[in-house]
C-alpha cells in the first residue's frame, strides 16, 4: 500500500515553475489595481495558496480582497471588471459574479473572485467572503507532508467519482478533504476511519461546539457527514455532501484497503460501450450538450 501511495504523491506533485507564473498574473493584476486607484489586493485562493493543487489538473484561483470600510456597500464585480477589462475576462454569474481569464502564454485558467478583506466570519457579505479565512487556516494547520497526502485524496475521489461539491454531483469538496486530512493526519489513517464511519459522522477540529447536531441548525445537519467549520462554527462544512457520495467513499476506502491498486487512483470516463446489459435489457440513453455558463450552474440543468 506505502508503495502505491508514495507512487500517487510523486506522479502528482506540480512543477514549482508554476507557482511562478501564478504570482506574475497576480503581479499584473495588483498592477492595474492600483493604476486605477482601487484599494485592494489580488492574493492566489483555494488550493494554489494552500500548496494542494493536483500537477496538470487545476484552475487558478485569485482573490481580489476589497478593504473592507471602503466597499462593504458596493458592487465589487462591477468594479473589479472595470479594473481588468483589458484583459478581456468571461464574466461568470454566481452569488457574487467573478471572472474567468484563460492566459494562452501559460495555458493556465484563471478564475479572479472579488472578495471583502474580512477578519471575522460575522462580516461576510458573502460566502465567497470566507474563502481567504479557510485559505489561511488550512496553511496554518498543514504539517509537512501532509499537501501530499491531501492531493492522493483527491485523486482517489476523483477515482471514485465523489470529488466536487457542485449541486450536481454533491461529492467531496476540497476543503473537506483538507480538513479530513488535518483531521486523521494523512490519507491511510483516513481510509481506515472511512471503512468503519457508520451512518452519521460529527467532527469538530477545534472542539466549538458540546453537541453540534443540537446546536447547528436543523438544515445544517441533514448531511451524513458533520464537519463544523474551524473558521465559522455555525456552519457544517460538509452540508452539500450527498448520502450517495459519502456511501461510496466508504465502500471505495474498504476496497482499496482490502486490495491496494494504482487504479483507485485513475480516473475513467464512462463511454457507452462501458455500458454493459444483460441479454433480456435494453438500453436507453439521452446525449445532452450543455449551455454555455457556470459549471455548476449547467450541470444542474442537465441533472
């Protein structure tokens, strides 16, 4: 088993040059911030930050943080796309509408969200807001080796099909696994309390709560599984995670555990000839193409 995951960390470590190419568009981008005289900074998000992200499998995502006096009121998108329109960005709708700018020089996609500068859960505006709190709380916690242990993660639920907390597939997400990971220390340790996770999970890293299922919102806990948010206590980090998706990675961790293989850590499309039926069964099946927009949003549509 060490074998094949010492494997899967290696074939996954990103190349350090790309790091580089992340802080010269985010070099460029506090450059027209400030020409413009827009008091706020772009800082790389989500698992770029936290030195998580998958080798060849990921999007950059910046954060435009807003000081928090001057623009709690405002319209940061429209602000923020005045800012950068000579970069021709995609505008993307969502609570709070971000940017999306794909850089033909690196071959890199960036996703540019406009947050406020928020020091406290209380002041989010939005849940967008929050992102850069989670970022630095991750970082902190993070002990050595353990970004490696969290992109073997991901890769096994993207294996597994239960990776993304989108509407649609409700799986996931990676902030869930960073926390799992700080959780259980490392990815067999995980696996090993997957196998026997019974019907309802409740974790509270930083211990805020005495009973988190009485004490978050009834909502909040529909979920099999209960993380309460290090960095906002109210909230069940993994409220969007579907029974489905957490039975599945239950069963996938005691597979894997029973039979280690590299191919828990391959990720295969279904084809239709990958459909296979029974003599007496006959098999339907829809092509759908999808609209242009937000991920999320037209997968939901399909679903």
């Amino acid at each position: 088993m060490k074998k094949i995951i010492d494997l899967i960390k290696e074939k996954t470590r990103p190349d350090e040059s790309v790091k580089k190419e992340i802080e010269n568009f985010t070099r460029k981008i506090n450059l027209l911030l400030e020409k413009n005289k827009v008091k706020a900074t772009c800082v790389s998000g989500g698992s770029i930050a936290k030195g998580t992200f998958i080798k060849d499998d990921f999007d950059a995502d910046l954060f435009v943080r807003f000081d928090y006096k001057t623009y709690k009121d405002l319209d940061l998108s429209n602000i923020l796309e005045k800012v950068i329109s000579k970069l021709k960005p995609d505008r993307v709708h969502g609570s709070r509408d971000y940017f999306q700018i794909n850089d033909k020089k690196t071959d890199i996609l960036f996703e540019i969200v406009p947050v406020l500068a928020i020091k406290d859960y209380k002041q989010a505006a939005n849940v967008t807001d929050m992102s850069p709190l989670h970022v630095g709380y991750v970082k902190k916690k993070l002990k050595k080796g353990q970004a490696d242990e969290i992109r073997v993660a991901k890769m096994f639920c993207k294996s597994a099909k239960v990776y993304g907390a989108e509407s649609y597939i409700k799986g996931f997400s990676g902030h869930i696994l960073d926390l799992l990971i700080i959780y259980y220390k490392n990815f067999e340790q995980l696996l090993m309390q997957a196998s026997i996770w019974g019907d309802k999970v409740v974790i509270d890293i930083e211990k805020h709560l005495k009973d988190p299922i009485a004490e978050l919102e009834e909502s909040k806990t529909y979920s099999p599984l209960v993380i309460v948010d290090p960095m906002q206590p109210d909230r069940n980090a993994a409220a969007a995670l579907s029974k489905e998706k957490f039975e599945d990675f239950k069963k996938n961790a005691k597979k894997f555990l029973q039979k280690p293989s590299e191919e828990f850590f391959k990720v295969k499309k279904l084809t239709k000839k990958d459909l296979k039926m029974k003599e007496d069964e006959e098999l339907f099946y829809l092509e759908v193409k999808p609209l242009k927009g937000k991920r999320d949003v037209i997968g939901s549509k399909i679903m």
